[in-house]
C-alpha cells in the first residue's frame, strides 16, 4: 500500500502522464519546426518524469546526447525507470534547479522546456539561464499554458473557478507572456534575425477521456492547494470536486483546454 509520499509522488506521474498524453501531438508538432543539427546536445528543463526527455530523443534529427533535469528527485527516478537502455542516444537525468542550471555556458544546441515558467516565481532568471547554456547558433524553445480559453459548455463551475483562482498557486498567463521573456533574454528570430517565434493552439475537446481525467486531477490538485492557503472553504472544494467528476462523466459537455503556447528562437 501507498504511504501518503508515495501516493503523492504517483499521482504527480498519473498527472505527468495524462498531460502528455493530451498535448504531446503540439510537442512533436513544434519539434518537427526546429533547425537543429545531427549529433546535437539537448537539455529538456523541468523533463519530470521524462516524456518531453523522449520526445526531443525522438523527434530531433539523431541528437548525440539528451539530458532531462528536474528539481524533483521522485519525478527523476520514474523518468530513469521508463527509459530505454537501448537506445543509441545518450539519455540522461540530472536534478538542479531551472534557475541555476548546473552546465557551463554555451553548452547545448537544443534547451527546451515544457510547462515549467508558469510554475516559477521568477520565469525571467530561468529563460536567461536558458540562453547562457545554450550556445551561439542554438535553439531554445519553450510550450506555456494559458488559462484564458479553459472551460465547458455548459458552463462548469469547477472549471471556472479553478480558471480565476488558479493563479495563487501559478502564473495563469504564462502561455501569453512567454515570447517578452524570451526577446528580453536576447532570444532572437529562428534564423537569427528578427523576433522568437510565437505559435498559440487550444485543444477543444467533446469525449477524450484522457483530457477529462487530467482535468479533474487538475481541479482535485489546484481546489486541494487553494484549501491549504484558505482560499475555498471545504464545502466548496468538495462541491467543486463534484463538479469536475460530472463533467468527466458528461457526454453532453464541449471542453475548451487551456491554449498551449509555443514560442522558439535562436541564441
Ligand atoms: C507540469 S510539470 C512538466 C513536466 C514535463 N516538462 C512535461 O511537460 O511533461 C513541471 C515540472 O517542473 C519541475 N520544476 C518545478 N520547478 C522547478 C525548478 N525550479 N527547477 C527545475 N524543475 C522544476 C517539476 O518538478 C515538474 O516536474
């Protein structure tokens, strides 16, 4: 049986999992995009339990070597567990803190990052750490959520709350606010010229099972924190719980996800 660290710990990869498994299409969407050389070395900032990591290992024209980092030592042993031994490429996970990277500067070709700035205080020291470890000519990319496009037809109040009151625990607007990061960092267009590249998609959604079960987990983990720093009371997180498993159950109701911002340039 589960203690309740580890059943913290497997519900945070569930999460991990079902966030793939809804936007990994928009991942290998935008990596099919990039210019990125053979034999490059990648760093996947914020990799968790290390889909992204594979991602890149797979979609990106025969890197030498990728390495995921995390701050979370529980999400890099699940990424450890699910890698390939076989592969040909070099996959690696490392922890260190997105603000503080733990590589010389210039190091990378690739240094990407997937819903990680809009969990972090200060996004701008990360984006600036992006760009020193990667080296002149490289790629930096990042995908952002943001919140505005979340929500149901009919209405669902769980929805909408979490989308107002989401942001006392993360930057809801981080998918829009991400390309200033990057042209403040110095990141330029992707062929060294100009301005980052923005592309912005929202996954809508009528019976995928997999987007309605992230989204309760969702709801459960954002009302579950919002309780903790009191701002819901408990009769209205479990209303809201309740909420968000009848929408999970509802073949009546359209989902609107949150719109999933790519933004990617040059060093
Ligand atoms: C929502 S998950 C995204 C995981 C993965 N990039 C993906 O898209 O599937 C955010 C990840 O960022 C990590 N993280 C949060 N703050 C961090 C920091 N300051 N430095 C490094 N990783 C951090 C968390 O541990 C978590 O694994």
């Amino acid at each position: 049986m589960s203690t309740p660290e580890t059943y913290a710990a497997d519900e945070s990869i569930r999460r991990q999992e079902l966030l793939d498994d809804a936007f990994a299409s928009s991942t290998r969407t935008l990596l099919n995009d990039l210019s990125v050389p053979d034999g490059a070395e990648v760093l996947d900032v914020g990799c968790g339990i290390g889909r992204t990591t594979r991602h890149l290992r797979e979609r990106l024209p025969e890197p030498a070597r990728v390495i995921g980092l995390d701050a979370d030592s529980d999400l890099l042993a699940a990424a450890q567990d699910r890698s390939d031994p076989d592969s040909s490429v070099d996959l690696e996970y490392q922890e260190g803190a997105a603000e503080d990277l733990p590589f010389e500067d210039d190091r990378f070709d690739v240094v990407y990052a997937r819903f990680l700035l809009t969990h972090l205080p200060e996004p701008d020291d990360a984006v600036e750490e992006f760009r020193r470890v990667c080296r002149p000519g490289g790629v930096v990319a990042a995908q952002e959520p943001d919140f505005a496009s979340l929500g149901t037809w009919p209405p669902s109040r769980a929805y909408e709350t979490i989308r107002e009151l989401a942001g006392a625990i993360l930057d809801p607007q981080m998918g829009r606010k991400t390309w200033g990061l990057f042209r403040a960092a110095g990141i330029e267009g992707p062929e060294g010229t100009g301005e980052p590249a923005v592309q912005a998609v929202v996954p809508v959604e009528t019976d995928d099972t997999v987007v309605r079960e992230l989204y309760t987990m969702s709801v459960e983990v954002t009302a579950g924190a919002l309780l903790e720093k009191g701002e819901l009371g408990p009769e209205e997180h479990e209303a809201l719980v309740a909420d968000a498993r009848q929408v999970e159950e509802d073949p009546d109701r359209l989902t609107a996800a949150y719109t999933v911002y790519s933004v990617w340039g040059q060093v």
